[in-house]
C-alpha cells in the first residue's frame, strides 16, 4: 500500500480521482486538504488489516475505488494518534 501522488498520474485517472475526491468532500464535508488517497496493487479479501494500518496514521478510510484494476483507498485524515481501529481479534479461549 502506498500513498498516491496525484501529480504524477496519467491524466484521465487523475480526473477521475479528483472528481470523486470533489464530490466525497463536498458529501462529507471535509477540505481536501485533508483527504489522501492509498493504492494497493490487489483489492485483498480483507481490508480490516489495511484499515488498521491507515488508522495508525491516523485516516480513516471513506471509500474504496477499483479503476483500471488497481484498488484505491479514499481516506481522510483525523488525528495524528493511531485510531485503534479494525482490531484484529484472535480466539483466546
């Protein structure tokens, strides 16, 4: 998973990008200063382990794209603590 640069991809997915980007801030009413995208080069079974990966950066992700086969992370930032979410839970009986 690594996070996208917006700048340095090929122009109609940054468009595509950026319409959806416009569009979920207005929705949630975030700045978009505050919203960054991650990519994975595979939309995994489970995301709960990427879901906790970005919420110890502290992003909670807002919605999940597949454009040309690539599966994208729309997030948005909430705090600079990890947010302790999707906790993987393990049977401890």
């Amino acid at each position: 998973m690594r996070a996208v640069d917006l700048d340095k991809l090929a122009p109609d997915l940054r468009q595509e990008l950026l319409s959806s980007l416009k569009e979920l801030a207005d929705d949630v009413g975030a700045d978009l200063n505050n919203i960054a995208i991650y990519e994975c080069g595979f939309a995994p079974v489970r995301i709960q382990h990427l879901i906790n990966e970005l919420g110890k950066k502290g992003y909670v992700v807002l919605e999940t794209l597949v454009i040309n086969g690539r599966f994208y992370l729309v997030t948005l930032k909430k705090s600079d603590k990890d947010l302790k979410l999707a906790v993987d839970y393990e049977f401890r009986g």
